[in-house]
C-alpha cells in the first residue's frame, strides 16, 4: 500500500511538471516586470531579486543593502550571477560590516598589491562596479566559470568557494518576509 501510494505522489507530480509550459524571462532592468504569453494569456513576471537582495543583506545589518538593486544590475551588465559578488561580501567582511577604516572595501579586494588592507574604494557602488568587472573581466573571460574555478585565484584559502557557494544559497532561498522558501522544504514519507 505505502509503495503504491509513493507511485502514485510521485506520478501526479512528474504529471504536473511536464504539463506545464517551459519558458524563459530575463527582465529588461533588475527589479522589473516582464510580461510573456503563456497559450493565449499574458502573464506577467516580478523580478525579485532586488527585493530578496535586500531583505537578506537587512537581515544581516549590512551597510549594503540600499545597495541591492546596484548588485543586481551590475551583475545583469557584466552577466554574472546576481548573488556573486554580495556572497563574496559575506564571506569576506560579513557583508561589509568589518572593513578596513574608509576603504569600501567588502571583499578584500587587492590584497595581493601589498596593501595589507586592500585596495580603498570611494564608496559601495564603487567597489561593487569594480569588483564585478574585476570578476567579468579577470576571471570569467579567462576561463574561470565556476566559483571554485574563482577561488583558486580570489583566496589562498582552500574554503573560500563552499563558503561563497553557501551565501550563495542562503541568499537563493531567502525570500523578502525574511524566511527561507518553503519550496526548500524536504518532504520524506
């Protein structure tokens, strides 16, 4: 009874998934709307990634959040995951929130020139757009694709990446009432 029943969940759920329509959307600007026509009716799309952004870093009391939707269009500019580069900032400085004195600098960026506190930004937009560009161009466009790919460049640390990887999901399924996504949630029978 219990293994006909498991067959059944199972059929009604690979039924309800292949029944329904497949599409892609990538909004126009980060925070947007896009509308797209499933069979005969108009949908219409919320982007929420700045809002998940935000409520995440609020969640941490970071000094980036009203810097969320800069993530997000940065990272749409330079094609890179839109969770990057603020993941990078948790692992970093806990998302900004210990940083060398006027330095902007969430992500121990430039270490390497000797500094022993980095590279100094003018300002958080700043080190965003520099440190996504440094990603793009520095690491993605020579070859490095993945995050492990990344971290063998970005940090002498062997743990780097999982702990990058791991921002990356909890700021994944964080949703704006600040609770992870129910649809995260594992049901065993």
């Amino acid at each position: 009874m219990k293994k006909y029943l498991i067959y059944s969940i199972l059929s009604l759920v690979m039924a309800g998934l292949l029944s329904r329509p497949v599409f892609a959307v990538l909004p126009q600007e980060a925070g947007s709307t896009a509308s797209i026509l499933v069979g005969n009716e108009a949908k219409t799309l919320q982007d929420t990634r700045v809002k998940t952004l935000q409520s995440y870093l609020a969640a941490h009391n970071s000094p980036l959040t009203d810097y969320a939707a800069f993530f997000v269009s940065e990272a749409d500019r330079l094609s890179l995951d839109w969770r990057l580069v603020a993941a990078i900032a948790g692992t970093e400085s806990t998302f900004g929130k210990f940083v060398p004195n006027n330095s902007y600098n969430a992500w121990g960026w430039g270490i390497f020139t000797g500094k022993s506190d980095g590279i100094h930004f003018s300002s958080w937009a700043d080190g965003i757009r520099t440190v996504s560009e440094g990603l793009k161009f520095r690491y993605v466009d020579k070859g490095a694709k993945t995050v492990e790919q990344m971290g063998t460049i970005y940090a002498a640390s062997p743990v780097w990446a999982s702990h990058v990887l791991y921002f990356m999901e909890k700021i994944d399924r964080f949703t704006a009432s600040g609770v992870e996504s129910v649809d995260d949630l594992e049901i065993t029978l």
